[in-house]
C-alpha cells in the first residue's frame, strides 16, 4: 500500500525548502529526498503505516458495506419493508442508524488521527534532530 511521507505526515508538515529558518509549530519542514527515503525506509515510519491502516482500512470497509447494504436491501428484498413500530418502518431505522455510524466514525476518526499525527510528529522531530 505504497504511502508517502506527505499522506501519512501531512502536507504542510514534510516540504520548505528553507531549512535554516525557525520552525515553529504549523510551519513546514524540509526534508532532502534522501532523508524522504530514509524516514521512510524506518521502522518507525512503517509502524505508523501498518497502524494507520490496520485503522482505516477496515473502518471503510465497514462504512461503504453497510451503505451499500441500504439499496441493496430495499431493491431486492422485503426485509426492511416490515414495521418497526407505529407507521415506522425497518428501512427508517437503518437510515437513521446509518446517520448514527457515521458521526461515529467520523468522531472515532478524529480521535485516532490525533495519536497518528503524535506519531507522525515524533518522526518528524527525530528526523529534524538527524536521527535518520
């Protein structure tokens, strides 16, 4: 799953091509591209990959699975038609179960990729440091 230093440390946090300048929090670093390979090439590096997507991957299969679900269990089947209770229906239910998932994930996301830029900042320091 051939990531870059760019989609797992961020854009604005890998390029400037000024590298004497203060850096501050928010302010871009500059990597030559053989420090890219070797940030790349680190253990650390491949960890924060595998964990980004042992996350990611199965969280969007399980989203789009259960999107998909919806018209394929309307169009083809009988099994939400049924009633939930009242005049409310099994269809009604997964929708709104399927607004529910989504502020879900989307929260778990942004809590997960808080750790993740922990990560990505601790690479980003030991390379500045010239551990790599």
């Amino acid at each position: 799953m051939g990531q870059n230093l760019t989609s797992v440390l961020g854009e604005d946090q890998v390029i400037d091509l000024n590298r004497n300048s203060k850096q501050g929090p928010g302010k871009k670093v500059d990597f030559t591209p053989e420090e890219y390979i070797n940030i790349s090439e680190s253990s650390e590096f491949k960890s924060l990959v595998k964990k980004k997507n042992k996350f990611i991957v199965p969280i969007s299969i399980i989203f789009l699975g259960l999107y998909i679900l919806l018209p394929i269990l309307t169009s083809f089947t009988t099994a939400l038609d049924g009633k939930a209770f009242g005049d409310i229906t099994w269809v009604w239910i997964y929708s709104i179960g399927l607004f529910i998932m989504t502020w879900v994930l989307c929260m778990t996301y942004v809590s997960k990729a808080a750790s993740f830029d922990g990560d990505a900042q601790k690479i980003i320091e030991k390379a500045k440091d010239g551990g790599y």
